[in-house]
C-alpha cells in the first residue's frame, strides 16, 4: 500500500502548440493539507482539471504523465470517474443550480430514496425523494462547516459568499471522499467566516481526508498547511514544508521577484464636499439587506466598506446602482439620483465592478476587448463612428484601448479577442475593473475587487486604486471580505453590521474596535460593561 493517496508525476499539458505545465510533480498523503499556490495563468487550474478529468483536457489532446491514486495508475477521463474515486472539488466558479434549493444542489445525483406504495410492489425504480432525509442531511453538511442558513431556501438570489458555503458542503455530504481540492474557498468569505473553513478542513484532515487548497491567501496557507507547491509560468519552481518557510518566501517564489507593500496615498482633505449622500437606504438583497443607512461620501476619498457576510455591506452598492429593489434618497453631484435605475446611474459617471464577475460583471462567451468596452458602448457610446445615419462600433479603436488595458493591468491572455470565459478566475476579475475603468468615471464601487486574484496582481489592483484615486481624484467605494486590504488603502472605513452603520474607523485604528463593530459592539460599551 503507497504512503501517498495521490501522486501526479510529469505531468506535461500543451495547447495549440503551446505548453502550459512543464512536467510537474505533486504528491499527497492522507490527512495532509497541501497548499497549491501560483500566479493566474501558473497552471494550477490546468492542473486541477487533469486530476478531475474535466472534458477540456481531453477534447483538447489529453496530457502526458502519470496520476497515481493509492498507488494504482488511474486513467481519470471525467468528472463522475473522479468523484467515485473519492476525488471531490470545490470550484473556484459556483456549480450550482439557481433554481434548486440548498438541499437539493447538496445532493444533487445523490438523492435519497424511499419506498412508496407503488415502489414496493412494482419495484424501486418507482421509489420518491425522500426530501426530509435530505434536508436532514444537507442541515448535518452546514452546520459542520458552521452555515446557519436555512437549507430549503433557493440558491437564486444567494450571496456569493453563501454559494461558497453550499458548494463546501456540497463536498463534505459525500462519504467516499478521500482527496478534496479546495480551490480559492475563502476568496469571497469574510475573515471570521474564512478561519471557520479553515477549522472546517483541519477537521476533515485529521479524519484522514487529504486536502489539496488553491489560495492566495498566504497567511491562510501558513495556518493550516502542511506543505507547498509552487508553480511559476507552469512550471513547479519550489516545494517546501510550511514550518520551513514564510509569507514573504513563498509570494517572491509565486512571482519571481521581492514584494513590496501598497504605497498608500496622500490623505484626502477631510473637509471635502461630498459627491454623494445616501439618506435612510434600504436594499431588499438576499442574504444582504441594508435596513436603512445614512452616509456621506466625500469627493476625492477612498472609502472602504467592511463588515461579516450577511451583514449587509455588499448591498449598499448593490442598491445604490440599481442591481436590487432600493428605497431611500440619493444625491449625486447635487441632484437627486433615481434609485432602481442602472443604466441611470452608469450615465451619470458612476461606475460599479461587482462581486459576481461570472453572473453580473461579464459576458462569458464574448471577447476581452468587448467586453471590456461594453457599458462604455451601450451606455455613453464610446468607440462609435457614424457612417451617414448609422453608428457603427469602431473596432479598431475598441481594440488599441483593450490592448492598453490588458497592458496596464497585466491581464493574461493570448490575445483581445480571446473569450473571457476561458480566462483564469484572476483574469476575469481584472476585465472587471477594466471595464469599470474604460467609463472614466467620477465614483467607483468595487465590490471584493481582488477576489481570486494572486498577490502580485492584488498589489497591482491596489496600487491601481490609489493611482487613480491620487492622479484623476476619483472617488472610490471599495468594498471587500478581506479587512488587511480595506485598511491599506482607505481614508475611512465604515462597519456595516446588520444591516446598518455599527460605526466609523480610521484604517489605524486597533485591531480590537474593528472585531467588536463588526460583532455588532463597540469598544465603548464593552468597557462601560467591564466596569
């Protein structure tokens, strides 16, 4: 019997000519935690994909190599073969199905079954759902990954993070799972909800299962793993144990050279006119209702929006921008802005990037250069010429800006017109802020800007952010699960818990009045209640 549940040797994978992985090697042993980091586009999902037998492998010429499960040579060629190994995956992009309920995605081709009366005498082909069993089941798979939503509400209309959840216990349900690949789990978790998970696999390693987990999150890997590989340019540049190296060490293996933090920029004159006022604003968003705000937003600030999953800070955006039903007032510039109007609010020159870049913020099956140029199109008819009493789009010019910005923003790609679906997660998101770039606006939100994206390019979104913050004087609402990356670069932040405003910090502040207002506390009570 092999010492390692899963080894992958040599593993080589071209397209088109072109080679991606450069014979890697990997191996894993039960009850392990083994990082597997890079930048996007290192091969890490290619390499993933081999292992599950996703059907882009082989209807693009297969790999070579050899994968060993438990010691035998496995010939993987799709997903099903995979999972009745005991390999299980939680993808980076949600499988789910909008319309099901929770407990029904959980157990999706694994329902339970119970006799009826027709089934006992005809036979169990004729056998019903058992749903309670389900909903048992489902409620078992959530509560051990610490989830209090309920399990019979639809995935439609979730938050992001909640379908991160429901994926997570999707692969927890399953009883034969004996390696499970985690890939960018806490992207779009809040930081209390991201160390639950990390209790959550720790739990599942020491019952045996072997843990591969796809993070750039670093400090994340430092916490809970055992070991690390390192891909750079498909390539495995270093393997080490997590005791033996660091932070620092293991982002300039992931990037190829030293890494410095975000320069934060000039502080923003406090006595500024605000660009925006948000008066009573309420926003019927599932999973992240805001049950009445009254805000400012000054002109020339970066104002960083934090709280839990659920609380309500995703929605304040949401709402302001038209994306779901929204009472209350808003002043832009002065005037009145008609809520539950998107392209109103685009046309005014406020710009959104949103958390759901695969369901909101992008069209998958479209090229990168329109897609980057689409809202500056449709809604301020950019990039268009006229040709007597037609407007046509002037491709030439839609692609020159394109090319500028898959430049500026270090997007990796074959080219402009390659489909941004079959761009990495990372990638995809930096579109996003492209396209948001592209309307020259006066207001941004950016909602969890670097989700899935490596520590090389988050530097570069960041360092972006202030540069456009700085040099054109844009506003910018940032708002992200990731607290580090909201202190760095925002004048002010505020706290939404519930709902509502649970107060106003400055990025220095310690590190206590941030947990206790995002608990739904502050400082000052607790000590009034100490006393």
């Amino acid at each position: 019997m092999s010492e390692y549940v899963l080894q992958m040797k040599d593993i080589i994978k071209e397209y088109s000519g072109n080679r991606v992985l450069h014979g890697v090697e990997l191996s894993l042993k039960p009850g392990e935690i083994h990082a597997l980091i890079g930048e996007n586009g290192a091969g890490k999902s290619t390499l993933m994909n081999i292992l599950f037998g996703m059907p882009r492998i082989y209807n693009s010429g297969g790999f070579s190599g050899d994968v060993y499960f438990e010691g035998e040579k496995v010939d993987v060629k799709t997903p099903k073969e995979a999972m009745e190994l005991g390999i299980g995956m939680v993808h980076q992009e949600f499988m789910l199905i909008p319309s099901f309920t929770i407990s029904e995605n959980i157990k999706l081709n694994r329902e339970n079954l119970k006799h009826n009366v027709v089934s006992k005498v005809l036979g169990t082909n004729l056998k019903t759902v058992d749903f309670e069993k389900m909903n048992s089941d489902s409620r078992r798979s959530l509560d051990e990954i610490d989830v209090s939503i309920e399990e019979y509400i639809k995935i439609e209309g979730l938050p992001v993070g909640y379908m991160q959840f429901v994926e997570i216990a999707r692969e927890v349900d399953k009883s034969n799972v004996k390696v499970l690949v985690f890939d960018e789990p806490t992207a779009v978790l809040a930081e209390s909800e991201a160390q639950s998970l990390l209790k959550t696999m720790r739990k599942l390693a020491d019952k045996g299962i072997a843990i591969l987990f796809i993070s750039h999150r670093l400090d994340e890997v430092i916490d809970v793993c055992d070991n690390a590989s390192i891909l750079r340019d498909g390539e495995l540049v270093a393997a080490k144990a997590i005791k033996d190296t660091n932070v620092v060490e293991l982002a300039e293996l992931m990037v190829g050279r030293k890494i410095e933090m975000v320069q934060k920029k000039k502080k923003y004159e406090e006595q500024s006119e605000p660009i925006l006022k948000v008066k009573d604003l309420h926003v019927d968003m599932p999973g992240e209702q805001v049950k009445g705000i009254n805000l400012e937003i000054k002109k020339g600030e970066i104002l960083g929006i934090a709280g839990l999953a659920g609380q309500g800070k995703i929605g304040v955006a949401n709402g302001i921008m038209g994306f779901y039903p929204a009472t209350g007032e808003i002043v832009y510039q002065g005037k009145i802005l008609e809520l539950n109007d998107t392209a109103n609010a685009l046309s005014k020159g406020l710009a959104f990037v949103s958390e759901d870049r695969k369901g909101v913020g992008l069209i998958l099956d479209a090229s990168i250069e329109l897609n980057i140029a689409f809202t500056a199109l449709e809604v301020q008819e950019r990039f268009l010429k006229k040709i007597l009493f037609f407007k046509m789009q002037y491709g030439k010019s839609i692609r020159k800006h394109a090319q500028q910005m898959i430049r500026d923003l270090d997007i990796r790609c074959r080219s402009a017109h390659q489909n941004v679906g079959s761009l990495s997660g990372g990638n995809q998101q930096k579109v996003c802020v492209a396209r948001a770039l592209t309307q020259e606006p006066n207001l941004m939100f950016i909602s969890e800007p670097t989700r899935g994206i490596d520590i090389g390019a988050k530097k570069l979104v960041l360092d972006l952010l202030v540069e456009l913050n700085r040099e054109l004087n844009m506003t910018i609402v940032l708002t992200s699960s990731e607290l580090a990356e909201v202190r760095s670069i925002s004048d002010r932040i505020i706290i939404i818990s519930d709902g509502k405003i649970a107060g106003e910090l400055q990025p220095d502040d310690a590190d206590v009045e941030f947990g206790l207002l995002m608990s739904g506390k502050s400082l000052e009570k607790e000590e009034a209640i100490n006393e």
